[in-house]
C-alpha cells in the first residue's frame, strides 16, 4: 500500500514509525495506546492482551493492540523489565472534529535511561553501560542518569573475566555493545549472563560532537585523557550517541567523570559475589538471605542503594574505613541521637532520584512536595548533627545540609499542598491567578444563577446545566417537558429519553469561563517553570545535599545493626593476620531461632593455609563463607559478628564454593571449577584470601586429589595468600608435614547408635573420615544402597590396611572391588544366557498354544 492510500491516522504512524525502528511505539488514539504490526504481535504476546486488526495493508489486515492511556505505566513497566524499549507518541493537541490530530514522541524508554519512580528498583542504581572492545584493550563506561553520575575504566584485552568482575558490581540494566563481529560476540556472552543487552552503532563522524560535550562538562585535562585512551573514547562516544536520541537533556547533567581502576576497591570477581550471595541470592536471585538483606536497616531507598555499593566495593585505605567506623561507634554510644536522626531520614524519602527528576525536567508536582518537606526537616536534623561535628565524615555531612533556605522558601510559598485543591500553585503566591481564580469562582456561581432562573422561566423543575468535553455547557431537558421548550434553545443533542440545547447567554457565560481557565492553566505553567528554574540552579548543591544523607543513612543503618545483631568493631594490622575470636555467619545467624554456633579463625604467618576436612553438612562451607564475609564487613566500615576480631587489609576475596556448570557455553561443572580455580591462581597476591572448597571433586579421584594438592602447593608456595582449603582429600592432611604453614583443622561431629551428630565446631586436626554414608543414611537412601556402600567401605579399608603403598591405597583398592564385581556380573550374565537358549531350544513351536506361550512367557521373565 503507497503512502497515499494510507488513513491520515496510518500515514502519521508510518511517518513516525522508522525513526524508532527498535522500539516499541505506543501511538496515542484518544483514550488508547495503539500498538500496530509487529509491534502489536511482540506486545499482545508478552503482556497476554488481545491481538486485534485495524484496516488493511496490501490486502492484510493490520494487527493491532491497545493498552488504555491511564494504564500505560502498568504495561510500560512489563515490557522494559522484559527488555523492550518502548517509545511513547502523545497526541500533542486537544482534537478536533475533521483533523488529524498532532502527535509526536514524548519520551523514548529502555531498561537503562529510566527516570520514573513506577519503573525502577528503588533499592538498586540503574546504570547504563557502555562497552567497546578496542585492539588493545576494552573500555567500560557506567552512567547512572537521576545521579549524573560516570564511572568509567579499561581493563586489558586478556582479561575478559574482569569484565564481568565490573558486571557484577554495577548490575547494569542496559548494555550497550557495537554492532561488530567483535561486538556481538560479546552481546552473546552478555545475554548469556542474564543482561539486558542492546546493539547500537555511533559512527565516527559524531566524534567531534563528543569531544566538544567532553571538554564543556568536564574540562581541557579530562578531554586529553580519555582521547588518548581509544578504547574509552569509543565507549564514551557510543554513551554519548545513545542517550542523545534517548535522553539528550541528561546529557547536560553529567560534570564529573571518574576514571578509576578496579584495584582501587577491594575486588571481588564474579564467581566470589555469586557464591556468597552478596547482593542476590542463588535461588530466586532477589535479596532475600543475602548479607545485603541483613545489613539493610537504611530509612531511604537512596541510603540502601549506597549500602548495596559499599558491599560490592569494600574499601582498601584503612583510615577511610576507620573514619566510617568512628561515626557507627559514636551513635552504638548515642543510641537516643541515632533513633532521632533514623526517624527524620523515614521522612525524607528518595530525594537523591527527585532531585535527578528535578534537573532532567520529568519531576511532578509531588516531587517538589517531598523536596519540600525534606528542606524543611534540614535545620532540626542539623541542630542534631552539629553535636558530633568533630568526626570528619561528619563535618562533609553537615557542610552539604547547609544553604537551602531560599529554595526551601520558594517551594513552601509557590507549590500547593493543600489536597482537596486541584491546583500545582498555591494560594497567595501570585496576585494575578487569585484574580483569574475568583473569576472562575464567580462564573460557576453565574452558572448557578443562570439554572435557577431557566427553571422558574420555563417551568421546568428538571432543568439542569451540565457539562462535557466535548460538546462544553449544555442545558438538558426530558422529553417529558419537550414542550415547554422555548423558540430561543437551540437544539445540540438528541439522546434517548433527553434533549441538549444551548443558548446565546450560556454560550457567552461557557466563554468567559473558558479564557479564564485557560488563562490560569496559562499562568500556573508559566509560574511553575519559574518555580522549577530556581530549584534547577541549585541542583548541584542539592545533589551533594542528596549524597550526604545517604552516608548518614548507612551509618546509621550500620550501627542499629551493631546494637541488634551485638556485633563489635574489628581492628586492623600490618601483619596481615586474620584472628577472628567467636566469628559468626551474619545471614544464617539472622535466621535462626536458637544460638549460632560461632568459630574461631587464626592466618597467620605460622598457620597461612588450613586444610579442613570433615563430614558433609558438618558446617565447613557456612564456615568459610562465614569468614569471607566478616572480612567484607569489615572493610566495608561495619562492626562485625564476633567476639574481637584483627584484620588485615584485603586487596582481593576469592572464593571458589559449589558446583555449577554452564550449559549455554558449552562448559562442564569441572571446566567451570577450573577456569574460577584458575583466575584465583593468576589473579591472587599476597595480601588476598582465598576460600577453596572441594577442588578437583568433578573428575577422576586420581586426577582430583593431584589437581588439589597442585593447587594449594602453589597457593602456599607461589602467591603466599592466606587461604581456607576444605576437601574431602584426607590425604592433603599430610602435606602438614612437609610445609610448616599448612596446619589442618576439621569439622567436629560424633557417632552413635542412631547415626552421626554434628557439632558445627572447626578444631584442630584431621577428620576421622568424611562419614557419607551417615549422610546418606539422614537423606534416606534405600537401606540397600546404605548396607552395600558399608561393605564396599569395609573392603577398602582393609586393602589400605594391609598395603604398604603410599597415596592412593584406598582408591587402588576400589579399582580392584569394581573389577571384581565386573567380573563376577559378566560370569553370571554368562550363566543365564545359556540356561535361556537351552530352553528357548526346547520349545515344541508347532504345538504351541495360546496359553502355553503366555506360560512361556512368565517362565523366560523369571528366568531373566
């Protein structure tokens, strides 16, 4: 179908349509957002809603679906979390009769240039990233658009694991990746880690646009350093291009750029935040039992989301980490302050996203309300902190809670709070709209008038003046009085058992009651966007105004945590010991009814690496998340669950816990366990802990227990990390002998008549065995399997008993057990093999009957 014989409606959509090709286009018709083409399809199919037509198109009708206009947040939400973008077309105009109405995207929305508080995480940053894959390295760039803030970093181009380190870090809601062969390689891996992945092009003639954004938001030196990294010019580019057809006015926003390394944080990879559940959990990957979860006692959503980046990026310089300390200490001490300050913070709420609404000009009348209230509560929160300004932390805190006052006036004079009043400005706040708005008061009372009187003119009681939008004021008579109507009523409406009319006088009232509610619309608009102008030249100040509350926020949050949880403040050394007295895990603590069993923990330059062995559910892997975590909580700034506690100062936590594979790559459960094995062996130093757990269990026992041993060999012997080893491999207990650091502790547990007790207590020495099958047995195998496995352990034993072989005498010995019973199963197969084909041979077929050859039948089925 050409052009012309499209509708007006369908020529302005396809019009449209092409400049958002990978959008969704949710085009205004009246009360509806219509969906069309493959639009509709996508839609209809994700959201379940009804999939309709409209018209033809070269024959075909044209699918379509529709969401209601005051449903739209509703389904929008849906389809960005599904990873859409959707493109909003407004109609730009009231319509009117015989033209097409104006229309015009409004607003472009994808996973990572949100803005609106319906469709974001309130407890979790949205950043968009932007990544580009250069020849010699790769550049990382992460832009959160409400807090205007850039993070960015380049990471050597053989270090892909690192990116996905910065991944998990940030969590980005969108990645925006080249459409290259190089690129969508890596969109692949992206999509397979569970990311919102988008392929963008950003041509290279737009370059010299963003070297001038560049230097005018972040000055000359920064413009020469991210020119001469390639890989960072390219993703800042692609940034650059994207939020300019998406969000261009965040653009402006944006003054500061953070070049940092990932070293400059303790660095966590990957695997280490999956295995200790960090932020999210492994089950459903919401919050739920992550150590997150458990320290998040914040008061604002602004305040959770800091606690949640302070856990993926704990901090390196001990007297950064002991400033936050100090503050945690003062209010454990001054419990009456603290609950004062977390009671006026509940009030707050998330101005930190508000005053990102404010300066992108997408804030409703609500949000300068809350911006409001929460000026107002700055002097009684600052007549509270100024009592411990003594604390640096504190001293930022309360220099940013300061200069307010003029934007505080302005929005407690100008935005109406009044909520039976369906006004944006208050009364009193401009001369002239109180003029206009008792005009408007004095022309309803004229309509009132001007009813009462028609009544008793024309006799008809039932008279009434109504009013809609469409058709503006009417009088409305039953046909009951049709004849008492007079000459002068002109007839607009016939409806079934009614009549509308109009007439000259109500037609000049509907007039001046018209201009002057437009001329207040007019006015309100125009006094807001002034009201809107000078909080927008305090935006700056406001958003250092947001960051400090939310410091103060998780300060607080960390010490109501101190109080309930009686956790305690480590200390740190330079020896680079970990001695934890009476450590307990934080987020099973939390959950339990009864008291946690707590451990101790000694790594040292006496006792580097302990080998832990011990029965499975014995507690060896709670305990060795236990210490990873402790050890993040406490660079982190927070008091700890422990007795006391001396630290030293992390660079890295490996942990390399569980199994897992990744089928979608092609990978095994023990090429996963190898390639996390293998990044803690090339990427750990000295100063990094490393918690292993069952290395080399996913192969052959011969291969495993050499792997095992390789690797704590080299831990010991080439990185000089202090580590935690729990395995299975009683035989690495020896290496005690050889290597004096190597010292081997076990999970205590107990045997009696009913089976096997665990004591959840890590103490010195090897474990008597791992006893399995006491586990097994608590699982309920089959008592067969149970009586067997006792047999075959038993035989083991006594073979390792009397060989005098050194290493593998016990897996020797189930070689041999397994042959045996090969060969004994092959002797037996044998045996009825034979015994089946003499008989087969002995069957009379011809005389056969029916019953017989069921007879025949039972007797082969016993025989088998």
């Amino acid at each position: 179908m050409s052009s012309h014989e499209h509708t007006p409606l369908m020529h302005q959509y396809h019009e449209l349509k092409p400049r958002y090709h990978d959008a969704l286009l949710f085009f205004q018709v009246g009360d509806f957002y219509e969906l069309f083409y493959d639009d509709a399809k996508k839609a209809a199919a994700f959201l379940g809603i009804t999939l309709t037509s409209r018209g033809k198109n070269k024959g075909e009708p044209i699918p379509l679906c529709g969401v209601p206009v005051h449903a739209k947040d509703h389904y929008v939400a849906k389809l960005i979390k599904g990873g859409f973008n959707v493109a909003i077309c407004d109609q730009l105009e009231p319509p009117v009769q015989g033209k097409v109405v104006k229309r015009g995207v409004t607003h472009v929305l994808t996973p990572g240039t949100l803005t609106e508080s319906t469709l974001l995480d309130d407890k979790k940053a949205s950043y968009l990233f932007s990544f580009f894959p250069a020849q010699d390295a790769y550049g990382l760039l992460f832009g959160e658009l409400l807090t205007a803030q850039l993070f960015a970093t380049t990471i050597p181009i053989h270090a892909e694991r690192s990116i996905e380190a910065e991944l998990s870090r940030f969590f980005p809601d969108e990645i925006i990746v080249p459409e290259t062969p190089q690129g969508k390689q890596f969109m692949g891996k992206f999509k397979q880690l569970g990311y919102c992945t988008t392929p963008f092009v950003a041509h290279e003639d737009m370059q010299p646009q963003v070297d001038s954004w560049i230097e005018r938001q972040f000055g000359h030196a920064m413009a020469v350093n991210i020119k001469q990294q390639e890989a960072l010019q390219c993703a800042v580019r692609y940034f650059y291009a994207y939020v300019y057809r998406n969000q261009r006015e965040a653009l402006d926003q944006f003054s500061q750029f953070n070049v940092y390394q990932p070293d400059e944080f303790m660095i966590l990879d990957a695997a280490t935040q999956r295995n200790l559940e960090l932020v999210k959990n492994n089950q459903d990957s919401t919050t739920r039992h992550t150590l997150f979860s458990v320290l998040d006692r914040a008061q604002t959503p602004m305040g959770s989301r800091l606690l949640r980046k302070w856990i993926v990026r704990p901090l390196v310089k001990q007297k950064a980490i002991e400033q936050r300390q100090d503050v945690v200490e003062h209010f454990i001490g001054n419990s009456m302050l603290a609950r004062t300050l977390r009671e006026l913070l509940a009030t707050i709420g998330d101005i930190e996203r508000i005053v990102g609404r404010i300066a992108l000009d997408r804030a409703p009348v609500h949000d300068f309300l809350q911006l409001k209230c929460a000026l107002e509560i700055m002097p009684i929160l600052l007549s509270h902190v100024q009592s411990f300004r003594f604390l640096p932390l504190i001293q930022v805190i309360e220099q940013r809670c300061h200069g307010f006052e003029n934007v505080r006036t302005i929005l407690a004079a100008s935005i109406n709070d009044d909520a039976t009043k369906d006004w944006i400005i208050k009364q009193g706040f401009d001369e002239h709209l109180d003029h206009l708005r008792d005009l408007v008061a004095n022309s309803n009372h004229k309509l009132l008038e001007f009813e009462l009187r028609e009544q008793q003119t024309t006799g008809i009681g039932s008279l009434k003046v109504r009013y809609t939008q469409v058709y503006g004021y009417y009088i409305e008579i039953t046909h009951t009085h049709a004849h008492k109507v007079p000459s002068h009523y002109v007839r607009r409406q016939t409806l079934v058992g009614k009549e509308r009319f109009i007439t000259q006088e109500l037609q000049d009232l509907q007039e001046e009651i018209d201009s002057a509610r437009v001329t207040i619309e007019g006015r309100e608009r125009e006094l807001f966007v002034q009201v809107k102008r000078s909080v927008a030249a305090q935006i700056g100040p406001l958003r250092k105004l947001a960051y400090a509350l939310c410091n103060l926020d998780v300060l607080l949050a960390l010490a109501n945590n101190a109080e309930h949880g009686n956790y305690v403040r480590p200390t740190f050394n330079n020896e680079r010991s970990l001695i934890i007295s009476e450590g307990r895990h934080p987020v099973i603590e939390s959950l339990m009814h009864e008291q946690f069993i707590p451990n101790d923990t000694v790594l040292n330059d006496e006792q580097c690496l302990w080998i832990i062995t011990g029965p499975n559910m014995g507690g060896k892997s709670t305990y060795l998340r236990q210490v990873a975590l402790i050890a993040i909580m406490a660079q982190i700034g927070s008091f700890i669950p422990v007795r006391r506690a001396s630290m030293p100062l992390l660079d890295r936590i490996f942990t390399r816990i569980g199994a897992g594979d990744n089928l979608a790559e092609g990978k095994s459960t023990f090429l996963v366990e190898m390639e996390e094995t293998a990044t803690i062996c090339t990427e750990a130093t000295r100063n990094s802990l490393v918690i292993l757990d069952e290395v080399g269990r996913g192969t052959s026992t011969f291969d495993g227990l050499a792997i095992a041993q390789a690797v704590v060999e080299y831990i010991y012997n080439r990185i000089g990390a202090r580590c935690l080893f729990a395995t299975h491999y009683h035989e690495l207990t020896m290496l005690g002998e050889q290597y004096p650091g190597i010292v081997s502790y076990h999970a205590a547990s107990a045997k009696n008549d009913s089976g096997i007790i665990f004591l959840y207590k890590i103490i010195l020495g090897a474990a008597d065995g791992s006893f399995g099958i006491e586990v097994g047995k608590l699982a309920q195998l089959p008592s067969e399997v149970i009586a067997r496995a006792r047999h075959v352990v038993q035989t083991l034993q006594l073979s390792s008993h009397s060989s005098t072989g050194a290493g593998f005498t016990a897996q020797a010995a189930l070689v041999a057990e397994n042959a045996r019973l090969k060969q004994a199963l092959a002797l037996t197969q044998d045996a009825k093999a034979e015994q089946l084909k003499q008989r087969l041979c002995s069957v009379d077929y011809d005389n056969l009957s029916p019953k017989k050859a069921l007879d025949l039948l039972w007797e082969l089925k016993e025989l088998l």
